[in-house]
C-alpha cells in the first residue's frame, strides 16, 4: 500500500519511523518532510493548502492511505476533500478538529456534555478580557482561541501577568488565532496526556505520556511547543484513566457523533489531575509533538493496519496495540533564542554516532544546506529518544546522546521526567 505522510516535524519522523517498519507499507511518500524522514520516504513538494493537487497526487501515486501530521491542514479542512474523493485518511474532518482549531469550541463543548473542565469565558477584545480577569482573579489561565503553535497560553500567577498576556493576543500578537480569547479558571494538580485512536464509534486508548511546556529547567521561562516528554505517564494510574475515558473522552465523541461531526483520528486528551479527578485542560486534534516520538518508540504493533482500521471505521475489528512496558524519554534539542527568535543554520553533526549509542534521533527542524550538511532550520531542532527499564534509564541514555550531538547552536532542558524519576527513587 503506498501512504501519503504531510508533515516535517519530529512528529512526522516518528511517523514514517514506524510506518516504515509496516509489512504492508508499499512506497511512502512525504510532503515536505525533512532530512530525517528521507531516509524512510521520498519527500515530495505539495501545497497541503491546495486540496485539488493533494487530490491529484494521491490519483496519480495510488495512495491507500493519507495520515496528516500537523493541525493546520486539518483544521482546514483537507481531510474533508481527500474523503470526497475516496481516500482513506487518517484524521479528522474541518468540524470535529474544531476541538483543537478552536479553544472555545471545545469549552462550549465540554458544557454541553458536562465533561469535566476549568470553569471559563470566552472573549472577544480587550475590554471583555479584562473585565472576565477581575471575576477569576490570579492565578488564571489566558489562552489564544485560535492554532499558535502551541504558544498561545499564558498561566498567569499574577494579575499584571495576565493583564499582559489578554493585551499581547488583542494587540495581534497570534495573529487571526487572538481574535477571540478564552480565560479560564486555574487548576491544580499535575498535568498528563492521554492519547486514543476513534473512527467515530470504536475508542481504543493508546498510551500516556507526559510533556514538558516550559523553556527551562524546573518548568520555568515561557511556554513552547514541548522540550521533552516520558511515557508512560504513571500518575495517570489505570484508575485515573479509565475515569477521564468514561467522563471525558467517550462522551466527547459521542456528542461530535450525534451532532453530525464524527471524530475520526487520534484524539489527545491534555489533562489535570485534580484532587477532583482528572479535568480536560485542552483536546489536540492529531499526534503530540514531542509525545508521538516515545510514544513510536513504546509501540510493538504494525502502525499501519492501526492508522487504516480508523481511517476505514473498523477499529473494533482489530486488536488493540501493544506497547513495550518500558519507558521512552526524549529531550528536544532546541536552537538558541528558542521559542522567541530562534537561530538557525547552526552546523549539526554527530546524530549517527548518538544512534550508535542506542537512542534514536528524529528530526525536528533541519534542513540540508549547499554542501549537504545538515542544518537547523526550526526552533526545536532535534528529538533525542531513548527507552529503558525505568524512566531514570531511559533519561540516562537520551542524555547520553544528546553530548555525543554536535550542535553549538542548540540547548536543552536537563531535567525531562524529573517527576517521575523522583516517584520512582521514592519506591525504592
């Protein structure tokens, strides 16, 4: 079967990492790409924003299978083209992707079905962001309603911070994402991602995992896309789990299947685990990036017949994935000035001696310069990914490669699963 991959970030390495692997897989294609992800597919230039060429490149290739990577294209709307016209597509269509398209959809959303959240307002200019502040008080949570790249958020301890934060999204700072704001009640507890797969019907849960937002050590500095994830998440227990999938997740789906918006693709369940229990802080409508790189590492199950079971609607038909019980760490490697101006065009070398190591390295944001050297070209540059028997190993090994990478431009943060390193020294 020949599959069609958009993307060209550390999530669509992993991607084609493991889809390559597939007995069925027959030729991948992947558009753009990136060094990385061509040594598993031939990349192919494509405009994911014009549907019409994305539909003739999958006639003229005979794609059986198109798994879209990042949000955007999704939220656009180009899993609604491509099953127009009869392609299997992993991911789901412009309405339900809403749930990450659109901060307020999802909290209106959990409202309607009583799903457990942050108690909330949404906004629409400066004035009314203001004015929901002096009703939450601080802490409080401001968040862009629109995509931002994952750096949209702003947990405010302070009443100047979060003056700041509703002033920077009306003032155009996130562009069309900051038309609209959500401010939110702040929770406590720890944060954990849960990832399930739905062809609208079935829901069959993946894993967990654990991110972290933070730029620095000790989750301090501003939020980011992610600069390091663990899985599992073991302080979301089979317990915890099992409650976020009856209370959160499966009535989520139900509703978007009854009102005519059938979710199909992996949902990511961003969620606090309160002393109330677990509480959605937000829905992603695709894989996490970094989470997806430990989570391919973790997975022992053909990803292919996984993807197209839900993209066929026939996820109850197979078996359910099996995961490797140990963990998997990765720590991004990010360029300097990263998540603000990030420098790129620093010189990269050593990924093959780190591979030799034993962890595996997937491209995040590099490209190939004239002389064919690899390059940064991103703000999160690498993803250095590790498994062992325990987290704490598993964080021994990525480190481990992350000092045999060359990249004078780049930093990192050393403490990826501190918390779940301390709970593990504590059971000792």
């Amino acid at each position: 079967m020949n599959i069609l991959l958009l993307g060209s970030g550390g999530r669509e390495h992993a991607l084609a990492w493991k889809l390559a692997q597939s007995p069925r897989l027959g030729k991948l294609y992947a558009a753009p790409g990136n060094p990385g992800i061509a040594d598993h597919a031939q990349l192919v230039t494509l405009d994911v924003a014009d549907h019409a060429a994305v539909v003739r490149f999958c006639v003229d290739h005979a794609i059986g299978l198109v798994v879209v990577g990042p949000e955007a294209p999704l939220v656009d709307g180009l899993g609604d083209s491509l099953r127009a016209a009869g392609f299997p597509v992993f991911g789901p269509d412009k309405a339900p992707a809403q749930l990450e398209g659109s901060k307020g959809f999802t909290k209106d959303l959990c409202a309607r079905a009583n799903i457990p959240t942050a108690g909330y307002e949404r906004v629409t200019s400066l004035a009314q962001g203001l004015a929901a502040l002096d009703r939450f008080g601080a802490p409080v949570v401001i968040k862009a309603d629109g995509l931002a790249a994952g750096k949209g958020v702003t947990v405010a301890m302070t009443m100047a911070e979060a003056v700041a934060a509703v002033e920077d999204i009306f003032a155009g700072r996130f562009g069309a994402a900051g038309a609209e704001a959500v401010v939110e009640e702040f929770l406590e507890g720890e944060e954990a991602s849960f990832f399930v797969l739905t062809d609208g019907t079935a829901i069959v849960p993946l894993a967990s995992a654990q991110d972290h937002k933070r730029v620095g050590d000790g989750d301090t500095g501003p939020n980011t896309g992610g600069m390091g994830s663990y899985s599992p998440a073991r302080v979301l227990t089979p317990e915890l789990e099992a409650q976020a999938l009856a209370q959160i997740v499966a009535p989520t789906v139900r509703t978007l299947a009854a009102e005519g918006t059938p979710y199909s693709g992996v949902l990511y369940a961003g969620l606090m685990l309160t002393e109330q229990g677990p509480k959605l802080i937000e829905y992603n409508a695709r894989f996490g990036d970094p989470e997806c790189q430990v989570l391919m590492l973790r997975l022992e199950s053909d990803l292919v017949e996984l993807l197209l079971a839900c993209a066929q609607e026939r996820l109850a038909e197979i078996a359910a994935p099996v995961f490797s019980p140990d963990p998997a760490l990765t720590v991004v490697l990010a360029a300097s000035g990263y998540p603000d101006t990030p420098v790129k065009g620093g010189a990269i070398s050593g990924i093959a001696l780190a591979e030799a190591d034993g962890a595996k390295v997937f491209h995040a944001g590099t490209k190939t310069d004239d002389a064919g050297k690899i390059v940064a070209s991103g703000g999160r540059v690498l993803n250095v990914t590790a498994r062992g028997s325990t987290v704490r190993a598993a964080r021994d090994a990525a480190y481990r490669a992350v000092a045999l990478v060359d990249f004078a431009d780049g930093f990192c943060r050393n403490d990826i699963g501190y918390r779940e390193i301390a709970r593990e020294d504590a059971a000792i």
